[in-house]
C-alpha cells in the first residue's frame, strides 16, 4: 500500500526540520494521488528540481533531476508540469549546501 501524498509531504517537510534545512509547499496537490515535485533552490541563482520515477530496470522508485540550472529556467520547468497536472504538489527546499534529503532512505 502506498502512502498519500499528504502524508508523505508532512514526514518529508518533518524530516527536513529536524535536519535544520528550510522548506515549504509552494502547490498543494491532491491529498491523496498528487505527484510531487521537489525544486532545491542553493540560494545562488541556481536550483534543481526532482520528480519520482520507476527505475524500469530494477522497479524501484527513484528520484530523479527534471531540470537544474539558473532558478528561472527550473520555475519555467515546473510552471510547465504543473500545466499537464493541476494535482501536482510542488515542495521548495533551501539549502546552500544542496542537501535535499531524497537520497536518505524511506523517501522514495
């Protein structure tokens, strides 16, 4: 059984307090089946965003880098998914360090 996405949003956003690392919903999704976006801004002009997807060759779900570069070009990347699913979540996570949490494990 998968979890909502509500809920996995609040362990995420829980997790990346307790680690001291700054993060907000800047979409709300759909409680229940809402993809989710994870956009890494290092408060430079830069940032990355991340999306989950099946590693076909091991089935795994995996995050993975939609777009990455000057923070506008990743906004437009978002603003562009966000066009094909008006259920998608949107987390924004700032960090200079570039640490994210994604690749810990339980957040896949």
């Amino acid at each position: 059984m998968r979890l909502t996405s509500d809920f996995w949003i609040k362990a995420y956003l829980a997790r990346l307090r307790l680690a001291g690392i700054p993060a907000f919903v800047v979409t709300h999704g759909d409680d229940t089946a809402g993809a989710v976006l994870v956009k890494l801004n290092t408060l430079d002009g830069q940032a990355r965003a991340f999306q989950r997807s099946f590693d076909l060759s091991t089935g795994d779900r995996v995050w993975v880098v939609l777009a990455e570069g000057h923070e506008a070009e990743v906004d437009a990347a978002i603003a562009r998914q966000r066009g094909f699913d008006p259920d998608l979540w949107v987390i924004e996570v700032e960090d200079r360090a570039g640490r994210h949490l994604l690749d810990e494990d339980g957040l896949t």
